[in-house]
C-alpha cells in the first residue's frame, strides 16, 4: 500500500470518528478514502455523514496524518488499514468496522483459523479465576487463539492461559495503542508481542480517550472471535455489552454457569436460563462448536487399543455424586467435596470419557 492510501485511511478514520459507525455505508458508495475526500464540498453529503463529521472532512486533508504516520513507524507501531491483506478478514465486511487499526506484536494473530473471546468481570471470584484458567488453557492448548481486552480480572487470566501454553493472543485496547491500562499488565502485554501474540487499538498513538472508548472496543473483541465464552460477569456490566455485539454480528455465546446467590454470576446464569447462550462447564463445547475435537483419539484397531486412562480422584468423586437427575454445578461440586475449579474439570474429564452429559442451564448428569 502506497504512503498516499495510507494517509487517506487515516484521514477517513479521524472524520468518522471512534465506532466508525458508517463505515461501511460509507465505503460502500465511494468505495475508497480516495473517492470520498475528492466528493468533499461538491456533493451533497448531509445524510451520509453527521455534522461533526462532515465539518471535520471538510477541515482536515490526508497530508495532515503525514507526522502520525511518521510517528507509527518510528514506535513500531503497524497501521493497518482496511483494505489491505493483513487487516483481520473477520472485521472487514462489518458495517462498523474501524478504518485503520494500529497493532503491536505478531499481526498473523489477527487471522488465526479459530479464535474464541474470553470476556468477564474485571473483579472475579476466585471461582472466576479458576473456570477462566481451566478453559483458556483447555482452549490454547487445542491452538485456538484467544481474544480478550487485556484488562485486569478475566482478561487477564485469558492471556496468561494463552502465553503459558504459546497459542496466539489478540489483547483490544480501549485506550491509545501506546497506553497499556491497567498499568500493571505492561509485562504481560510484552510476554504476548514478544510471543505469538498482537495488541490492538483503533486509537493512534497518544490520542485521548474516555471511558467510552472501552465500550467501543466491545464490539472489536466480539467481531474478532467466533465465538464470545462469557466466564462470570454482573448482569449490568461491559461484559455483557460485548455480548450485545457478538449477537449482533451472529456469533455464538457460551457461558460459565455459575453460583445463584452470586451476583458476579447473574449475567451469566441469566444467558443460559433464557437460551442466549450455551453451558461451557469446560471448553469441550466450544471446541465442539470450532469443530476441533476436545480429546482426539487415534484410530487403531480394537485388538490394539490401548485401555482407557484411569480416572483421577476428582473424576471418580464427581461420577459417584452424578445421578441420571440433571443437578447444577454446586450441589455437584458439594456433593463430591470438590472446589469448583476441581468440579469443572472432573465434569470436563467425564465428558470426555463419555460419562457425564451437560444440558440447557448448567446442568449435569450421568450418560
């Protein structure tokens, strides 16, 4: 891409603005920047673009992103516009994609054949932190990459999961792409660039933002899974924002069930008791969904297969206190004396044993 096309990617994006809401209306009647800042002042443009951003295509021009552009190459900071090859295939065709992203890190992230979004509270129980470790594991260990918004609490916990194991990672920033926030996850954002891992942000480099750059940063983490795993989140909360977009832009939900008398649980409960989302009692579902296969098994004859692994203490705990009626996660867990991290994996290694059956809600119960 020439410097020229980038400087009008540029431009484009500081004239719609954060959200970039008419992108893709845009676009699709001028087919480029180019075009569209030509069109400026000779056609009339009040019903495609808002007065704020008319006024700005008006005011600015390409060349005056010339210094930003200049900056992004000397911080080593890649401007990724859309439409050139390495911007994310998953984002492009949406009606409010960003412009220009700006990115960090290993960019093939962005593109990775599956990719699952791990989303929750910022302020986790340790029931949170535990379910969020197991599946991000379980995920990464099976290649997928894992979306998340590099904020403290389950973000977090998502990344970790992946650098641990060395999959892929996209962490969404909702400030400027030079701005790690919180602080405290600067190391942890240089354990995923230095890995195989991407940082991005729609936000250039020292631009300031609000609060409301991480709602819209939302609908990025959403749009750039296949599917969205909800670990624990309120029922009010940005967490369930990101689910807002991942339904509209169709892509599956999973959810943690979790604890009723919880209200870090209540977001989360309440997607399965209305059937807006499936039960993740581990990854295996998900997996299932991305059609990978939780625990692939070779094919050998029968006379040389080999025996079954035995099942660990847990897993035995759990398959005594199943019963052929469907219980939640909690009485399950209380049952076999299990914490509930130790419950949902037992639960993850009867399933995959072919022992225990999840249904609608977080329920459970023997095969």
């Amino acid at each position: 891409m020439t410097e020229r096309r980038q400087l009008e990617w540029l431009w484009l994006s500081a004239v719609l603005g954060a959200g970039a809401a008419h992108c893709g209306r845009v676009l699709a009647l001028y087919g480029t920047p180019g075009e569209l800042y030509e069109a400026v002042g000779r056609e009339d443009m009040s019903g495609l673009l808002t007065p704020a951003q008319l006024h700005r295509a008006e005011q600015l021009t390409p060349e005056r992103f010339a210094p930003l552009l200049a900056r992004c190459h000397h911080m080593g900071v890649r401007v990724l516009c859309l439409d050139e090859e390495n911007y994310p295939a998953r984002l492009a065709s949406l009606s409010d994609a960003p412009p220009v992203l700006y990115c960090t890190g290993d960019v093939s992230a962005l593109s990775q054949p599956a990719a699952v979004a791990m989303i929750g509270s910022r302020r986790p129980s340790s029931y949170g932190v535990e379910a969020a470790a197991l599946i991000g594991s379980q995920l990464a260990q099976a290649g997928v990459c894992l979306v998340s918004g590099l904020a403290d609490g389950l973000d977090s916990e998502a990344h970790k999961a992946a650098v641990a194991t060395g999959a892929p990672t996209v962490g969404v920033l909702g400030t400027a792409i030079d701005k790690t926030y919180p602080v405290t996850n600067r190391r942890l954002r240089s354990q995923m660039e230095q890995g195989c891992g991407a940082v991005i942000s729609e936000f250039a480099p020292g631009e300031a933002t609000g609060a409301g750059g991480f709602l819209q940063r939302n609908r990025i983490i959403a749009a750039l899974a296949d599917a969205v795993c909800v670990v624990e989140a309120r029922q009010k909360s940005g967490t369930m924002n990101t689910v807002g977009h991942a339904k509209r832009y169709g892509r599956t939900v999973f959810a943690v069930p979790g604890a009723i008398f919880s209200p870090l649980c209540g977001g989360t409960n309440q997607l399965l008791e209305e059937g807006q989302a499936y039960a993740a009692p581990s990854a295996a579902p998900i997996l299932r969904h991305l059609g990978i296969e939780p625990a692939p098994q070779k094919s050998v004859s029968r006379r040389a297969r080999p025996a079954a692994p035995p099942l660990s203490a847990e897993a035995k705990a759990m398959q005594k206190a199943l019963t052929s009626q469907a219980q939640g996660l909690e009485p399950l867990a209380k049952a076999a004396g299990l914490s509930a991290g130790q419950a949902l994996a037992a639960l993850m290694e009867l399933e995959v044993s072919g022992i225990a059956v999840s249904g609608a809600g977080g329920q459970y119960r023997r095969a």
